[in-house]
C-alpha cells in the first residue's frame, strides 16, 4: 500500500451531504495491494453505541488511484470518521484528518460537524430525465421578418457566418420550432442571449431590461416560455454578468463623465478619462474586447443591480433557470448570492456555470447545480473523433472527471459535444481518425459519442443542429443556420438521436441521476462498456470503438449470467451463459438489458 | 518519485491570492528522490509571451509529505499553471488538474480564472503584533460588589469551581485590571459572553440585547471598551450563535404556544408540544442539553436576527471582533453573511472560530480570518507536557497543521495553550513526563511551551491566570477566580511571559506574520530549532525540550556563520563559525540574533 496515496477531505468532492442524515465520503487510494477499505464513524459527541464500521465500495478507478465510497448514517446530523485500509499482506494503515498513521487516533478523526439544510446540494425534482437544448437565436429560424435587420441574410443563402452575419432568426422562429423540439425529445431549451445588444450573439448586453427588438419583446418572450411549458419544455436564459456591452447605460456614462461618473467602480478602470482606441484603459472579458468591458461584481450596486435582472425575469417570465457566462471570472460571493436569489423565486430552477475546466469548487452546492461539462468533451473528442486513445485511457479520463466533482455536482452538469463556443463534433470527426482517409466513419464516430453522451449520467446538451447532422469549423463556422430543409439534414442520425433520447425517457437507469459504474475496458477489441443503474434496473452499455467488424465474447456481470439478455436498440436477444458472444459492426453498440 | 503522492488543486490552501495580481501555489510531493520542483505558468487568454517558468521554494516537511511554494505574477489578474518535478536521476513528472502526467498538456492546466478584490484574504492592519488574553468575567475581578448575585464566593475562599458558582466577577473588575493587561503586554481582550444569561458561563443567552446585569450594563461595557482603546488594547466578544438559552423570547415562545409559535422553525423541533423534560424533543448544543436549544441558522430571519444584534454592538461598542463559538455547527452561508456585516462596519474587524479541528474550509478569506489553533494545543500537549513525542515527530505534526491551512488563515489564527474549556496546561506539565516524578519541571516545562506560543506564527491566546502559574483540571476547574496576591502568584512565570511579550513586541519577525521555517529537530539531543523572519530581520529559536544538561555544537544557518551571534534572552553572545557551542540546561531556550 502506498501511504502517500490515500487521500480525503471532509469536503466535496471527497465528503458530502445528501441529506441532513447523511453524509457520503469519497476515498482516493493506489493501485495497489489494497484487499479492503473500511470508515469507522459514529457520532462526534462519541454517545455510547454510537462507533460503527462500514466496509467501503470501490467505485471507481484512474490510472494512478482507486475510489471508495460510503454513505455514513448521520442521526444527530453530525458525524466524525476515519479510515482503516487493510492490504493484500495483511498490513494495515490508519487514514485521519492529519495523514496516513500507523494505528487508529481519536483526535485524528475527521470532522462532519453539522449537516445543516443549507449544506445539502438540492437538485432541481425535473433533472432526472432532462435533455437540453442550445439554441442561438439569430441561427435557428426567422419566424418574423417584419424584425429583420438591415443586411439580413436569406436563410438558405449558403453564406459562411462572418463574425457579423446576421440570419433574422427570432423568438418567432423559435415558437414556431417547438413542435419539432417536442417531437424530437428534448425538455429544455437554452437560449444564449436575448436581451437587447448590437451583436447577433447578444454577449455585449445594451439593456438588461429588454428583449432585442432583432428578436421580439417581452410579451413574445413570455409566450415562448408557457408555449414551451405546455410542451413540456423547461426554457434557461444565458446570465451575462461577467461584463457588459459597452452601449450599456453605466458604461457609456463613463466614458462620457470619466472620473465623475456615479458608476464609475462599476468597471475596472484605473485611469481617467477611460477610452477604448487604440486600446481599451479598462478591464474587459478576454483582453482587451473594447465592446465587452468587466464589471466589477465585487460592488454592492452592481449585484443589486444583476440580481434585481435575474428577479425581474424571473418573475415576468417564469423561467426555469439560467447558464452563467464566463462564470469562473464572476465573483464566487456573488453567484452564493445569486443562487439564493433564484431559488427563493423558483425552487426548482436550475443553475448552469460556464467553466471550462475542473470546477468542483463551484460544485459545493451553494453556487451551480453543473457546469457546461468542457473536460468531458475534451475526452470525448479524444476517444471519438480523433481515435487517439484507447478505451483504459479513456476510462481513466472520464472517471478522474467523475471523481473531481461531488455526486449532485456531477449529476447537475451538461455533457456536450459541442456549443457555439466550438468546432462541432461532426467536423471534428471527419478530421480525425486511426489513420484511415480523413472522414472516414466520421457518420459512424458522431453516433457513437452521440450514443455516450445520451447513456451517461448528467444532462446531455445538444447543440442545435448536431442532430441534423450539421458541420462547422470553430466560431463563427459553427453558428450556421439551422438546417430545415429534409434534403440538408441527415436522417440517420436525426434517428440515431431520437432512438437513443426516446430509450432515455423510457429507462430510468440512463437518465442523469442513474448510477454508474464501469463494467469493461478492452484495448485490444476497443471495447468499453458500463453499467448504468436505478434502483434494480440496469443497463449495460457496450461500445466499439473500431472501423473493424468481429464476434467477440464478453463476460457479463453476475446479474445477466445465465438470463435473456436483451438489447434495447435492436430488439435482438440471446440467451447468456456466463460470457455473450456478440457480433460487433464498426462503431457499433449495444445496450443491453434483461 | 511517488507519482501519487503529488498534490495540488487550485484553492486553498493549496492555492489562494495574496493580492489581486498575485496566486500563491502550495505543491506537496512525496519525500524521495525529487531534485527541483518547477511551476510553468502564463496568462489565461495564452498571450504571447507570458509564459514563464518558476523554481518553487520548499517550505516544509512532514513525516510524509514534502511542500513546495511559489508566488505567481498574474498581471491581468489571471493565471493557469501546471508543475514540472525533477527527479534525482533525471526523470520528470509533468502534474496537472488531471493528475500526474507523463508530458506537458495544455489541457490539464491548473487555473486561477480571475482574482476578485473579494477572494483576497485581507487580514486586520493591527494583526501583526497582536497577543491576546481571555478573560472569564466571573473570574478575573470583582470589581463592583453591589451587582452580586446572591450566594456570590468570597474571592479567595478557596472553594473549587462548581458547575453554578458565582464570584461576582464584572466589567467594573475588568476595567479596574487593565492597567495590570498594558503591564503584562497583551493588545487584545477577549471577553466570554456578557449578554444577560442566567449561567455564571453565559453561553445560555437569554438576551443578546442587553450586558448582564451581573457584570454591568451598556454605559460599562461602552467605557470598558473605551478604555481599554486608550490604553491600546483591542476588544473582542463572544458571538454565541449555534445556539440561545432556554430563556430567549423566541425559544419561550415556541415552548407556551408550540406549533402557533411564530418562532417554531426558529428552532429544529419536529415535535408538538416542545418539551424540556424528561428530555428535550428538540436539538441542542451537544447532545441534549435542556437549556440550550439548537437554532436554525438557515432561517433568513434569524439571519436578520443575529446579524441585528452584531451590528448594533459593533456600533455600539466600536468592538474590534469576535470569537465565533460552536462555529463549525452553524451554517458556513450565514458566517459568510456575517463577514460582510462585520467588515462593512470595522474593516479592521477581527473573526475567530471556534473549531478544535483542522479548519481548512473556513478559512478561505471568505468566512473566519483564523480559528483558536486546538490542533496546535493538543501537539503542544504532547511535545512539552507530556514529553510523549520527538522533536521530529512534533515539526512533522506542527507542519502538517501549517500546510493544511493558507496562508493568512494561519497567520490569523490564535495559538493557545489552554481555555475555559480545556484542563490548564500547567496542570497538564505536572502530570506527564518522561518517567519522572510526576510534576518534576512541570514549570520549566510550561515556560518552554509558552515560549513556543510567544515565538510562533499566528496570535498568541493567553487564558487568564496562566501567566500567573494558575492551575486547574478540565472545566470547571480551569474556571478558578484570578489569583491577584503576590504570595499566589508564579512570579518566575510572570516574569517569563513578560520578557517574550516585549520581544515579541520588539522584533517583527516573531509577530503573527514573520515567516516561520523549520531549522533542526534533533531527537537524540532532544533539540527543536527554527526561524523566524521578516524582511531581512532573522531570529533563530532553539529549544532543549529535556531535563538534562550538556553542552552541544549547532550548525548554523548561513547568514548567522562567522558572525557574532547574540541571545536576546540572556544577552550573551558568542562568535560563531559554522557551528555554535552552546550550554543547555534543562528545558532550556534561546532566541538567537545576529
């Protein structure tokens, strides 16, 4: 056993509330020589009876460490624990607050001190079987032409977006889409910006207060929502308060009234007068972005002022939550505030930050529900698109991922292939590969990172368009107009997508909540496979990640051995015995159950 | 090199800002085979040029772990990074947010996405040379005998402690003894409660609006505080939160009227009616404790409630801070609400939780700026009053607790040897021992550890009576009245604290701030040495932690080589080379100088 490996802290990701009476802790060892791990707990104020030991489950494995877990009862809401690891040779190691020890130490014990109601992370009652939606308004139908603006591309003008383009696409067109988002099978809608801005992104906000005329109004808005509820499909709206756009009442006065301005520590400005050529004198989002400059979160004016926004829409529009931009740049103090805002008026919204990398802490419970999941992406394209590693080393990835994030933290975040933000998968699918002529498969490689991404837990994000089978270098490429016309999209993959989002719905176990746990990683056969779990019902997903084809046989878990295995997306089925032989088609899958 | 023993993540106290344009970055690895530690980092947004390469410093050691530090400029307030190890045959190790790394991936940078003003962990200005002192009202003075409880204690009738004694301890008696506080030499008073509560203790509040008739009123308090100011001492109160006393409106309230309370769920009752006997059927400090009934600090109007009260005595008073009891049980959303209520009325406002275990969460800037360091007692215990550990093993101990909290966490913790809550640390010297005679150099002993306190990072917490060779068990025996005559009196002991106050108070480097490294730990010697610093200001402290005598050569630091070295607690001095002879009595010390 590697003493320097153990590690654990009495905070998420590691220990976490799911409910006031328990408290889950999280074990990272080495790979080696452990034969079992135990948590010995009991109550803080060490009432008699109260010592108990629960053997730990390993749940998960990287390249360098193993993960266990268990859930301590916690009766009086406090709890205080410490680790017992016994190895392959008998030996022992003790695992405190202070370290690694050679025997049990009763100061040492780690600390739950009290689970109170504010410290349990809450998701929303509906994310179970949530599946969203990214839509960028100007891109995704013109329903309304009377509010085009001057310069207004014909939709199928087969003009690349420039970063200016502008299609007409409106809340109208949205409206009128949302027969076609019920009937593909998504449940909630994520509009980047609506409100009024110069842009056709709408990242530089001219007026928080009002919808873009390029777009409609607030009554518009507010019919999308309940039209889209009566679907039932829930509608997010993207919260840009990193910075604002530099046409916004505060920032214009000052520019014009420089050190005089009222507002003037609303920004990050050291220098009078403030100007934006030949280069910005002030803060902004990315550097030096004249039209996009930072506000000063850190101000107390300006959360009243952000947080009176996120009630005034709130409110008007019945929302269902928000995505938060450049969320990681955004003071952490503000968005506790934030989220409290929120779910004072709907307890049920949800909360999405935008961070690109590992974000466990904002995953605490008092600032996001999930993060746009980017890493996982990363991973994605890895294994998928480019075909540059192999199931273990996939596995690994993924499950470091896992490990990275509390339960409810992982469980809230968005796994996406692709947003405007990027190159669509597709496209980067017909980039890479084994080494066979680029593009080749490319069809193929999407499905199956479609098929991960609608089998694994969280909420799958699917990027307008990816489903029709729409390509797209990186911004602006990516952000052309939807696809209508039958002859443009792709109709094995709009099925592929609503074959894999209708078993979703159907079955509990791969919706984000269901539980997840690795069943196999075979290099040599490029297969990984998992099992993802409800209650008693399971699901094993078993993917090839090969051009090849081959019958191959794979050891079940104990549960299928020897039953009627079943496999959801062909109806195919085979008797078991304790291993299934399986034809396998390139790029093929299988999801099995009994 | 152990791949899996190397750590980091990118928040304290592995990363925290020191100022906007400054990340500190904490790296632990294992204890072999590593020649140079490396962090590569630049600008977030990649910019040409930005990126650079740091040797990182190591700080520490434990039996485990090595740590390795390094301040990153981050310019336009961002920064990613990732660790390059060098091993001492020339292996490398690349580590990331993934994990341990063959090569450099500029996925896996670790990232600082941007440093608000409100991450910056601001400490009081006064911080620096502060030493405080506890005060148990009802013990330290009577200085008013006309507001005497009945069956009020002669002072000095020599009674032991009950669980209800009274010895009319006051304000008027703390006010009188200030002159005697200026004279010891400590700056800061920390006061047990005051508010009206019908326990000698007061942690049972039955009004958070009025001083205890007991131990004066507002007028008092006001010019206690005052006075204290004039004479340059701070002044803090004990903000008792977790819980109210049996006799507090609200909690009356929810007794007579039960589920018609307007206060029902001010409190976690789950059951009607409330009752106190034969058991309470509601939560309570500890485990059911009748008269101190468990508020629910989740609530928003107590939030209202006990943010009110924190105002108007910081208004009142000018109160320089608080000690925060049974912090870790009360919700870290509603301290973080408690930090802007405190700050935005004195800046220079001083926070201290009471947490006996390790506090890392709560002190990320954002909540506490210290704790009152139990951690740090119980290794003090055991090193110096119970001679149970090596000066190895206690540096290793006393590392891992520095390393496990950031920087200015640590810095504003308060080091103590002993409180109202805990046996007194001479008494616990007189019981242990290396196989002595129970008591043998229990004083010489408790001078060593004083010393220790009065030249170690962090506020020294001196309870009161200590300083005067008070003993005493576990409460409430370590409650006995102050002893004031001379003949009670250790005046070697005083003398002792007094010398180390005034050379705290003389050199910078022995504040609460001066860096703090590691110097020799010889257990054959039974030798403990270190430095403290600040600028180029050095003070090397040496402790002969045994009760033998001897005379014994030292390896200098550099800066002291070939130099005359003098004791600042003697004043003698010597002319060193590259080692030192010097004289040890039996727990002896010095503080050398050049």
């Amino acid at each position: 056993m590697q003493h320097e490996a153990v590690f654990h802290t009495s905070e998420a990701p590691y220990g976490f509330a799911l409910s006031v009476k328990e408290w889950k802790v999280r074990l990272r060892t080495g790979k080696d020589g452990i034969a079992r791990v135990n948590v010995i707990y009991g109550d803080r104020y060490n009432s008699p009876g109260s010592e108990a030991v629960l053997p730990m489950e390993r749940v998960a494995g990287t390249r360098y460490f193993d993960y266990y877990e268990a859930v301590l009862p916690a009766p009086a809401k406090r709890v205080r624990y410490q680790f017992l690891l016994e190895g392959t040779s008998g030996q022992t190691l003790w695992y405190g607050e202070t370290g690694p020890m050679e025997e049990r130490d009763d100061r040492a014990f780690f600390q739950c001190p009290y689970i109170s109601e504010s410290m349990v992370h809450r998701l929303p009652g509906w994310l179970s079987d949530a599946v969203a939606y990214q839509v960028f308004p100007d891109r995704f139908w013109n329903g309304d032409k009377s509010n085009d603006p001057e310069g207004t591309l014909d939709w199928d003008s087969g003009r690349r977006p420039e970063p200016d383009s502008c299609w007409g696409g409106d809340l109208e067109g949205i409206l009128n889409r949302l027969p076609y988002l019920e009937e593909l099978g998504v449940n909630l809608l994520y509009l980047t910006p609506v409100f009024r801005s110069p842009s056709n992104h709408k990242y530089d906000t001219e007026d928080y207060y009002s919808i873009d005329p390029a777009f409609g109004d607030e009554e518009l808005m507010k019919r999308l929502v309940e039209e889209a509820h009566a679907r039932g499909i829930r509608v997010m709206l993207d919260a840009v308060f990193n910075h604002t756009g530099d046409r916004f009442f505060a920032f214009r006065d000052v520019l014009n009234q420089g050190a005089a301005s009222a507002y003037k520590d609303w920004y990050h400005a050291d220098e009078c007068p403030v100007v934006q050529e030949p280069a910005p004198n002030y803060e902004t989002f990315g550097t030096g972005i004249p039209s996009m400059p930072k506000l000063n979160v850190d101000h107390p004016d300006v959360q009243r002022y952000l947080l009176d926004v996120t009630e005034y829409w709130m409110n008007r529009l019945n929302l269902d939550g928000w995505r938060l931009d450049v969320a990681n740049e955004v003071p952490p103090a503000f968005w506790r505030r934030f989220r409290s805002a929120v779910r004072a008026q709907n307890p049920d919204a949800l909360i999405i930050g935008e961070i690109m990398h590992q974000a466990g802490p904002w995953l605490r419970g008092d600032q996001f529900d999930g993060v746009m999941n980017y890493p996982l992406r990363d991973a994605l394209l890895e294994f998928f698109a480019r075909q540059s590693i192999s199931p273990t080393v996939f596995l690994s990835r993924i499950e470091e991922l896992r490990m990275a994030m509390p339960e409810a933290g992982f469980a809230g975040s968005w796994n996406l292939l692709g947003s405007h933000d990027t190159e669509r998968f597709l496209t980067s699918c017909t980039k890479g590969g084994r080494g066979w002529t680029a593009g080749e498969y490319a069809e193929e490689r999407m499905k199956l990172a479609v098929l991960f991404q609608l089998t694994y837990p969280g909420t799958p994000l699917i990027y307008y368009g990816d489903e029709a089978g729409m390509t797209g270098g990186t911004d602006p490429d990516c952000r052309k107009p939807m696809v209508w016309r039958a002859e443009q999209r792709n109709a094995g993959m709009e099925a592929h997508y609503k074959q894999l989002l209708s078993l979703r719905r159907r079955f509990r176990p791969l919706g984000a909540l269901g539980a997840f746990q690795p069943w196999l990683a075979d290099d040599a056969r490029h297969l990984l496979g998992y099992v993802r779990e409800w209650g008693e019902e399971r699901i094993l997903v078993l993917i090839h990640n090969y051009a090849g084809s081959g019958t191959y046989r794979v050891e079940l878990p104990l549960h299928l051995q020897h039953r009627t295995v079943r496999d959801l997306l062909t109806g195919g089925s085979w008797l078991a015995g304790e291993v299934l032989e399986l034809p396998f088609q390139p790029f093929g899958a299988y999801l099995l159950t009994v």
